[in-house]
C-alpha cells in the first residue's frame, strides 16, 4: 500500500488508534466460536451504540444519511444527518411506540410517524427487526433462514419476507459485529456501513 508523507501519515496514525479504541485484533489461529452459541450471545445485546452512514433506495428514488444508533434496552434512539439537514430524522422505537421528529422540529407518532420515515427514506424500514440484523444476528420473534460463512458468521439471511446481505464484519469485545449489510426486499434496498461500534454493559 503506497502512503504519504506528513499530515497524511499522522492521520492514517489516528484513525488506526480510533479504530483500536473500538475493535481488536483476532487471533489467527483462534477457532470460530459456533453458531449455536454466537447467536443467543448477540441477540441478548440490548445495549450499544454504532455510527456510521446509511443508504436507501425504494427503486425510483434514493436517500443517503450519516446515523448515530443507540439502542437500551427495547427502545432505539437513531438520528439520520443528510447534507444541509435536508430530510434529517430523530427516530425513537420501542416495542410500543414510534417517534419521528423532523429536522423542523415537526414531531409525529405511531402511524404519522412511520409515513413521515416512510417519506424520508423511500420505505418504512422493518426497525425492529433491523436492531438483530444490524447486530449480525436473525430477529428471535420469528423464523429465519441464516447461511453462515467459514468464521461461524451471517453471510446471508432471510426472514420476514426481507434479504440480509453481509459483506465485512469487524471484532469488537470479542463479538464479530457487521461492518456493512445490505437489507432488501425488492425493489427496496437499504445499506448500512458502520464506522465505529460501542458496547455497553
């Protein structure tokens, strides 16, 4: 890899020790933990954080994003920056209720809310199943079908009539969590690539 002298090095220098604040290094000849019990451990992680960008497409129109998730308990907190605030959102889920205030200050509940997200993105996204598949695991409340790659890893998932697609991961406190996922259902697309993850205890 070619690099460059002075300023450019001092920042490849800090964005290493950003990264190394918030991933590890995996042994490499450290055997995969299975599935079996993968899983069950991430599907219990109810508290994290991760920012990152996002993308969504509904076929005809497309929405690009910087998001900020931060998940406790059951309720998700998630904050989507665009360029110049255009189409900007503050979302709150929880198994309850559905919260979106817009970069207004309009904010709007339940069924008004999910036409307002619906508005923003293109679709209405399944966000209470996206807290398991943006973790790298299936969503517990139903029956998914999961390929695994040769670390013990989703590669693949289908549930809930929509398509999870992984491309990277990232070790961090000793969990292999996504780098970036695509979750589709044609013609909807939305792509997520996280830049940092946080778990919390």
């Amino acid at each position: 890899m070619t690099t460059l002298a002075g300023s450019a090095r001092v920042a490849g220098v800090v964005l290493a020790l950003q990264l190394g604040a918030c991933a590890t290094i995996p042994r490499q000849n450290a055997p995969p933990i299975p599935w079996a019990q993968r899983q069950p451990a991430l599907q219990s992680i109810s508290r994290f954080e991760l920012q990152g960008r996002i993308a969504a497409s509904n076929g005809a129109d497309g929405f690009s994003a910087g998001l900020r998730w931060q998940q406790q308990g059951d309720t998700a907190s998630i904050d989507l920056t665009a360029a110049l605030g255009f189409g900007a959102a503050h979302i709150e889920q929880s198994d309850q209720a559905l919260r979106v205030t817009t970069s207004k200050g309009l904010t709007l509940e339940n069924a008004a809310a999910s036409d307002q997200l619906a508005a923003t993105l293109g679709f209405a996204p399944p966000l209470q199943s996206l807290r398991f598949w943006i973790l790298g695991a299936s969503d517990p409340a139903s029956v998914a079908l999961q390929s695994l790659d040769a670390q013990q890893r989703l590669a693949h998932l289908q549930q809930a009539g929509w398509q999870v697609d992984y491309s990277d991961y990232v070790l961090v406190q000793q969990q292999w969590l996504p780098r970036s996922l695509t979750v589709t259902h044609a013609p909807l697309r939305l792509r997520v690539v996280v830049d940092a993850w946080h778990l919390h205890p």
